[in-house]
C-alpha cells in the first residue's frame, strides 16, 4: 500500500446517501411508535378478542423475545446474502405480517402474527445500522448519521402516543398495526433506488441448532413463569423450566466449541462488559412492564381513553430525550458510573411512587412517577451501549454491538413477562376473595377487561361493586409490579456501583 492510498481520507457522503439515510429511518421511527401503540391498544384489544391474562402477555412480549433470538442471525445472515436484500425481504414480510395482526379474529392468531412481525422486525436494526456504516465512511460523517437515526427512535417514541391515541379514538384496534404497511411500502420502493449493496466475504456460518436453542430456552422460561403466575406451582410448570434450564445449558455448551458461535463467550472475559451488559439488561427489564400496567391503569382503572393516556405520556417522554441529551455530555466529564448510578436512583423513586398509586387518586402521582422513571433510565439506555462496546476487543466489536441490542429487546420482553406474571398473580389472588354475581363469568377474576366488560350488563348497584372490586385488584397489582421493579433496579445498581466504577469518562 502506497503513503498516498494511506493519506487518502474517505469518500465523503452526498445527497443520495443522506436520502438513504431518512429511507433507513422510517423503519426505526416505526419500531419506536409501534411499541408504544400497542401498549395503547391492550384493553381494547383485550375486550374485543377476549384474552385472558396470559394470553395478553404473550401478545404484548412475543414480538420481542423474537427479536431477541432472531437479531445476532439475521445480522450474521445480511452479512452472507446483502444488508439491503435482507431488509427489503424483512421489510415485504413486515407489512404482511401487520395486516395480518390488523385482521386477527382471534387471540391465537393475534399472537402468531406478532412472532411473525417480531422475525421481520429482527432484520430491520442489524441492517439499517450495517448499511450507514456502509453508506458513511467518513467518521463525523457517520457519526451525525447513528445520531440521526437513534433521533428517528426518539421521535417515534414522542409521537407515539398522539398517533395512537388519535388512531383509536376512531378506529378499532387493528388499525394500530397498518401504520407499518405503508412505511414498509415505501422502503421497498426507495430501498433499491437509495441504499447500496453490501455483503461481508467473512461472515460466520449460520448454525440453525443455536437459533433454535436460545429460542426454546427463552419461550419454556417464560411460559413456565406465565403459568405459574396464573395457575400455581405444577407438574407442567417445574418441567416446562426444567427443559428451558437444560436447553440454557446445552446452548451454552454448544457455544463454546463452534467456531462460529451465535454467542461468542469471550467477550465476557473482557473486563467490564459482562457488567455493562448486566446493568443493559436490567435497566430495560425494569421499565417494560411497568410501562404497560402505566397504561392499562390510566385506561381500566382512571378511566381515561387512549388520546388521553398518551398526553399523559409525553411530560415522560420530554424528560428522556433532555435526559438522552444531557448523559453523553455529563459522562464525557464524570465517570459513566456516577451518571448511570445517579439516574438509576431516580427511577426507583419513580418506581416508588408507583408502589403508592390508588384507585381513587389523581392523575398527577402517575405523571411524576412516569417522569422519575424515564429520566433515570435513559442515562442507562443511552451509555449503555457504548460501554458494552468500548469494553470489547474492538477486533469483536460488531458482536458485542449484537448482544447490547440484543440485551435491550429482551430486557424489555422479559419485564413484560416478568411484572405482567407478578401483577397477574397479585390480580387473580385478590379476585378470588370477591365473589360473583350471577351469569359473571369466571373470566372476570382472571383479567380486568373481562371484569369491566360483564360488569355492563349487570344492575347497577352489582356492577359498581365488581368495578371497584376489579380496579382495586388491579391497583394492588400495579403497586406490587413496582415493587418487584424496585427490586430488579437496585440490582442493576449494585452492579453500577460495584462494577463499573472504575471507567474513565467516555473519550478519555
């Protein structure tokens, strides 16, 4: 290599590229509001379809434990086949898939349909990031182009509630999932014009056993938490975690002995990355399922409607991207450690505030509580991701990109399971003390929206005393949920504290 070639500095970005760039956006824009809609559509969803608890559970967090056990292939598999053929195929099987979901006559298929867009989804983040890289070989460059498109993430999270809130105050809940077809409509009609082609000569093997593994591993925990949250300690339930245990170890030790492995256990021998990715994985598993009780709280219990729930949610919302903005520049000066630490203290107390939630109060307690709870965790959510990576050899830093990713989608899909089971729990548990009216169905003790639905066609005076049974239940649920969070954040502190604070300030 000549001095010349050496001195060359890259090609820099023009206006086609840029164009890709807002192109690449639009599917991230997507996955941010998307999340925040459904959370919106559960009661009415739930009503309409008539799932009970568990079902629920699974519509809401079965799209991202697919995300999750999908995301490190489908980032190995663009690298063999071309970043953009693979997010144009996960692109067309995306909008399919939302129709579907948008149409489910029943629960059953509702849940199918979101393991089918969690799949689809999984090919969008490792291909979008993968082709800026590509498409941006000019550090500042592409630099501005991660922090416009983790922007894209930002404003479909602050918008999120207004769209959907609109949405279903017009229209039923399935029109939630059409806002992807014409997003995913117009990628596939740009993508080919706009994004270039890039295909790794070195990618790994794909090893099929691996996927299937970490999937049975993840799915038989989770339903043997979901079942014993609704049915109690079983036979079914301690062989259902049994065989997740053992598909946990055989992964593990498959992992080691690939030379392509879908998890590459080196990488936590680097120092402060397995405490990095710990503090990751907690600080989303803490917030997911809280925010869904948020939700359904203010729907079922304050009697508000979605528009109104989703202006609940913006002084939250405000709050994460100051607190988006201001952790990079506070960690650029102070150790990362103090930052995360401090805003992890925030969101217990917004956890706590949540543990003192009533029925008959206000709505203020819930709009401090939501602040408090989005201010402390954007510091973990924003930084964590660049301390998983800036502890890697940077010789594996694209895998260490994957698992930080991957930690985030399953830290979110395990709180939904996780504070859902607890709060499901603590539902059934105070319901069976209430006994019935004649003709209620025993659904009503197994889920609010059933409660609230058979309570319309009772006398008044019955069904009053099943609603306020029913909203107390809940209430009592969404205090313990908290708590449970609480739990999971002093843990994610601990490792702050104790692990990660000897890391210079970023940069330095």
């Amino acid at each position: 290599m000549t001095a010349t070639e050496v001195d060359t500095p890259p090609a820099r970005a023009g206006a086609k590229e840029w164009t890709g760039l807002a192109v690449l956006a639009l599917p991230v824009l997507l996955l941010a509001l998307d999340l925040n809609v459904l959370h919106l559509a559960a009661p009415a969803l739930s009503a309409d379809l008539g799932t009970g608890s568990t079902q629920l559970l699974w519509v809401l967090d079965i799209y991202g434990f697919m995300v999750a056990g999908f995301l490190m292939t489908m980032g190995t598999l663009g690298d063999r086949i071309g970043r953009r053929r693979l997010l144009l195929i996960g692109a067309a099987a995306f909008g399919a898939a939302s129709v579907l979901a948008a149409y489910a006559p029943t629960a059953e298929l509702l849940i199918a349909a979101r393991a089918l867009l969690g799949i689809a989804g999984a090919t969008l983040m490792p291909s979008t990031l993968g082709l800026i890289g590509n498409m941006f070989a000019d550090a500042k460059q592409r630099s501005m182009a991660i922090g416009m498109w983790m922007l894209a993430f930002i404003i479909g999270s602050a918008i999120g509630p207004i769209v959907g809130g609109l949405m279903l105050e017009r229209f039923w809940w399935g029109s939630v999932f059409l806002l992807g077809v014409p997003v995913m409509a117009l990628l596939l009609i740009a993508g080919p014009v706009l994004l270039p082609e890039h295909r790794e000569r070195s990618a790994g093997r794909i090893d099929l056993l691996s996927v299937f593994q970490s999937l049975a591993m993840m799915l038989l925990g989770v339903y043997a938490l979901k079942e014993f949250a609704k049915d109690g300690l079983s036979a079914v339930t301690v062989g259902t975690f049994i065989a997740g245990v053992a598909f946990g170890a055989w992964f593990l030790r498959r992992q080691r002995r690939l030379p392509d492995p879908l998890v590459d256990l080196r990488l936590f021998r680097s120092p402060g990355f397995a405490a990095a990715l710990g503090v990751l994985l907690l600080a989303m598993l803490s917030i997911g399922g809280v925010f869904m009780l948020f939700v359904q709280f203010s729907q079922m219990v304050k009697d508000r409607s979605p528009l109104e729930t989703g202006l609940l949610m913006l002084p939250g919302v405000a709050a994460s991207i100051v607190a988006s903005v201001l952790a990079p520049a506070l960690a650029s000066r102070i150790r990362p450690a103090l930052v995360i630490g401090v805003g992890i203290v925030f969101s217990i107390a917004g956890m706590v505030v949540f543990t003192q939630l009533e029925a008959s109060g206000g709505v203020a307690t819930l709009i401090v509580g939501v602040v408090l709870l989005y201010i402390g965790l954007m510091p973990a959510a924003v930084l964590g991701t660049d301390l998983v990576v800036g502890s890697a050899p940077k010789e594996r830093a694209s895998s260490a990109a994957s698992l930080s990713e991957t930690a985030s989608e399953l830290g979110s899909a395990l709180s939904i399971a996780v504070v859902g089971a607890v709060s499901t729990a603590v539902y059934t548990g105070r319901m069976a003390e209430v006994p019935l009216a004649a003709g209620v169905p025993e659904a009503a003790r197994d889920n609010l929206p059933a409660a609230l639905a058979s309570a319309e066609h009772l006398p008044a005076a019955e069904a009053a005393a099943l609603v306020e049974a029913g909203r107390a239940a809940f209430t009592d649920a969404v205090n313990l949920g908290a708590a449970a969070a609480i739990g999971v954040l002093v843990a994610a502190l601990a490792i702050t504290v104790f692990a990660l604070r000897r890391l210079r300030p970023l940069g330095q």
